[in-house]
C-alpha cells in the first residue's frame, strides 16, 4: 500500500509541475505580438487581437473591452511613440513577462505601426 501512494504521490507532483509549451497551445489562443489599438496614455497602449476601425469608433472602451476579453493586454513602452494612434494595427515585441490580469499587461522592447 505504501509502494502505491508513493508512486500517486510522484506522478502527481511531475504532472502538476509540467507545463505547455508555445507549440503545444491552442492555435486560437493569442500571442500577444500583434493587434489593434483602442486606448494610448502616456508611454502605454490598449491592444487588443481582434477589432475594426469602425467598432473602435463607435463604441467605448469598456464595450470593445467587453468583446475582446479575453484578448486585451496594457503595453508599456519606455519611449511614447507618436506616430501610433487608436485604431492602428501594431506589430509587438514583449519584453520579460506578461501579467495575466484583464486586460493583461507587459512592458514591450519595441511597438511598430503595420
């Protein structure tokens, strides 16, 4: 009895400490490099995956928030970029991690206009 609750013991703990990798997610679940913007404030920007300009300017933030989720993330930047405006299409470089509160946040190397 004892040899079976130490093999349960140590296959639970190698399966609860195993993990995804990038190639094994869903191929619908976001990466983060890419979006559009719905919301600029100093050095930070609202992206989220999937939007038009159309929604964007008909509708809140908190109603594009709403439709996006759970596909929005706050990106900080180090220097304000002011050629990027609500409503572009941005390529994104993340830097370090990705805090998964909603809207997720993350500090970027670099955000480029598409």
């Amino acid at each position: 009895m004892k040899y079976v609750m130490l093999v349960a013991t140590i296959f639970l703990c190698i399966t609860g400490c195993s993990t995804n990798s990038p190639n094994d997610r869903d191929p619908k679940v976001w990466d983060y490099r890419g979006g559009y913007v719905i919301a600029k404030e100093y050095h930070k920007y609202l992206v989220v995956r999937n939007t038009n300009s159309a929604e964007i300017k008909n509708k809140t933030v908190s109603q594009l928030l709403k439709e996006a989720q759970p596909d929005a993330i706050w990106i900080t930047v180090h220097t304000d970029n002011d050629s990027i405006h609500i409503g572009d299409k941005v390529s994104i470089s993340i830097d370090g991690g990705i805090d998964q509160s909603y809207p997720a946040q993350a500090s970027a190397k670099d955000i480029k206009k598409l």
